[in-house]
C-alpha cells in the first residue's frame, strides 16, 4: 500500500515537474518587501481545469485580478439575476492560497449584460447601477482587497468616454459610483483604472477625475495603470512622470495588467479598446514557431527597464499584476488582430521562465 502510494506521488511530482519547475525563484518572494505580484487568471484556472497554471499562480504570485467572471455580463447575465458561482471560487482559490484578489470591475462601459445594450430609460440605467455596485460590492466585501470600481472611462484627449453611463446619468456618475462602492464595500480598496493614463493628456483626466472624487468627499484609495505597452517602445518617461503625478494625489499606483506585446501593431497607436480590430495578414505574425532570441532580449530588456523604475518607487507602487499566466493564454493572441502568436508575458505556452523573467528577477534586491 505504502509502496503504491509513494510511486504513485513520484509519478505526480514528475507530471508536475514536467510543468512547472519548483527551483525556479519565485516573483512574489523576491519582491515581498517592495509591492505585490499578481496575475489575471481566467475561467479554467478558476475552475481548477488547468492545474500548471494554478501551481505557478501559488508559486510566483500574491495577488490575482480576474479576468473576465466579475465583470457585469458575466455577473448580473440577467436583470436582477446574479451569477456568483465563478468569482465565489475565485475567492475560495485565494483564500486558500493566501492571495489578494483585486476585483474587476464594478462599472465599465464594455462587456455589459445584453439588457443594457438598449436600455434608454435614465430611470432604469440608475437602477441598475445602484443595485449593480451596492449588490456586488458588498458580497465580497471583506473577501477581496480591493475593487476597480470604474474601468476605462475617460479618452484618450482626457475627456469622459461617451458611454451609457454618462449618457444617462450626467457626468458626476464616477463620483457616485466611489459613494456607493464606498457604502458597499468600506473593508475594500477603490481604484479607478485605465489604460495610457500615463499619456500626459489623458493622465490629465485622470488626475482631474480624482481630484473631484476626493474633492467631494469620497474615498479613492488608488488607481491602476493598465501597462499593455510594446516590447522595445515602453513609455518609460511618461510612466515615471504618471507615478510621481498620482501619487502626489495621495493615492497609491498600481500596474493592473502589465503585458508587452512582441508584435507588429496595424496602427501607430497603442489601445486596449476591445471594440478596435484589425486584418490580419503574414507580415503581422511573424513569429508563430517561437520567438527569436534577438526578440527575447529586447522584451527582456523592457521588462528590465519596467522593474528597474518599479523599484525606484516602490513606496509609491502596491502592485505590479500581469495580463495573464502564460503567453498561450495572453489576450493579445487575438487583439488587435485575430489568430496570432504573441510573447507579451514572463512565462512561456509550456509555463517555463523566460529570459524576460530572469531580467525582472535580477532588479529585485534580494534574489
Ligand atoms: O483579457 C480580457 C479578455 O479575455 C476579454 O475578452 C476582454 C473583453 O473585453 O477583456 C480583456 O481584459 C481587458 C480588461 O478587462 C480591461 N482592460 C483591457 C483588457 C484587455 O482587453
């Protein structure tokens, strides 16, 4: 019986050896002193279908935002009608693991639920927001340290996206959204969070957005700067300047979904605006085999950059959270441009470290 049971856990070791390799260093180790390490995880992950993936999650990472399964679409499908089973075994998984969720998120102007999509009545938009913020919110009050509370509101010009929620509610909606978050959830963490905030134009929405919010009394604990930038053209300048700006506000700065993409762009422009695709064509996939070492050095030296900074404001920064656990499994394989093999993250398609994440490792003080 022994006998069995000991080959039997020499064959599991070996299976999950074969995945993920327990000498590596560990990020939420090397960087325990300076500012928590996070990933996204998707539904499988949650569902504990992909165990690889959750065996490096509780090795490298202390935090996790999810995904998708706490967005509205997926948490209030119907009108007044909750789906909770998802982000319940998220929190389980966590709380397990001793990991700090940060939920995502509470009001964005994308992956609505289908009812909203021709919702005109101001009256029911403000129903649904109240009881979308106030019910979910507070549900996990306590069970996760923090919330996005809006997600992606302003343009790039700094301006407030024109979205159903402005459009309906005038243009105090973030203001109350913080209030009754706030209300909901007062053991929770409230950011705002977007992406190229650290753009000086939209960054200057930003800063105006979060002073107003404090301006009128309501808690704002911090913002997430998303960080989907290119390998080889980070805006270290404008990011250092971002981090000295919205910390000046008294707030603390986070890098919510931290991926460099590897890959050509259609545009001059950088977006993480979903609803912006492009044509695909051989040119614009020109590493579908593997990703060559001339490329790897430059993502690895992005990346180094990155943490080099990270570290220099380390007091300023909470979290440091990655788009993903593994390149297979990065959204930029089908954004902006459908069926592509991208090399955005630290992590390889079989979840081996890559130079990348030996050049993050290297910036930390104690590795
Ligand atoms: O990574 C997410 C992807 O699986 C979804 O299909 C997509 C749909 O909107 O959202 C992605 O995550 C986004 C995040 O929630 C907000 N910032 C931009 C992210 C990348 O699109």
């Amino acid at each position: 019986m022994i006998k069995k049971l000991s080959t039997l856990l020499f064959i599991a070791v070996m299976v999950f050896a074969d995945n993920v390799d327990a000498q590596i260093p560990s990020l939420k180790n090397v960087f325990k002193n300076d500012f928590l390490i996070g990933t996204a995880m998707n539904a499988q992950q949650i569902e504990g279908k992909d165990a690889a993936a959750d065996e490096l999650i509780k090795q490298q990472f202390n935090a996790v935002t999810p995904e998708n399964c706490m967005k509205a679409e997926i948490i209030q499908p119907g009108w007044d009608t909750y789906n909770f089973d998802l982000a319940d075994k998220l929190v389980a998984f966590a709380k397990k693991n001793n990991i700090k969720i940060n939920a995502h998120n509470l009001i964005w102007h994308s992956q609505l639920p289908g009812f909203m999509h021709h919702m005109q009545s101001a009256d029911s938009v403000r129903e649904y927001f109240i009881n979308h913020i106030t019910k979910v919110a507070s549900r996990y009050d306590g069970k996760v340290y923090s919330w996005d509370v809006v997600n992606e509101a302003l343009n790039e010009d700094g301006t407030l996206r024109k979205d159903i929620f402005l459009d309906k509610l005038g243009d105090n909606y973030i203001v109350e959204a913080f209030r009754l978050a706030q209300k909901a959830a007062p053991h929770t963490k409230l950011y705002y969070n977007d992406y190229n905030i650290e753009q000086p134009k939209k960054r200057a929405g930003a800063i105006a957005l979060i002073k107003k919010i404090q301006a009128a009394g309501v808690r704002i604990d911090g913002v997430g700067i998303q960080g989907h930038w290119k390998a080889g053209a980070v805006p270290m300048a404008d990011i250092e300047e971002s981090i000295k700006e919205f910390s000046a506000l008294g707030i603390d700065v986070m890098f919510t979904e931290l991926d460099l993409s590897v890959l050509p762009s259609p545009w001059d422009k950088v977006t993480a605006d979903v609803s912006e695709t492009a044509q695909g064509s051989a040119k614009m996939n020109p590493y579908t085999k593997e990703l060559p070492d001339s490329m790897q050095r430059v993502l690895a030296k992005s990346y180094a950059d990155l943490f080099t900074l990270f570290m220099k404001y380390k007091k300023q920064i909470g979290r440091i959270t990655f788009w993903g656990v593994n390149d297979g499994q990065s959204w930029l394989n089908g954004f902006p441009i459908h069926g592509r093999t991208n090399y955005p993250l630290l992590f390889d398609r079989n979840f081996k470290p890559k130079r990348a994440f030996y050049s993050v490792i290297a910036t930390a003080k104690n590795h």
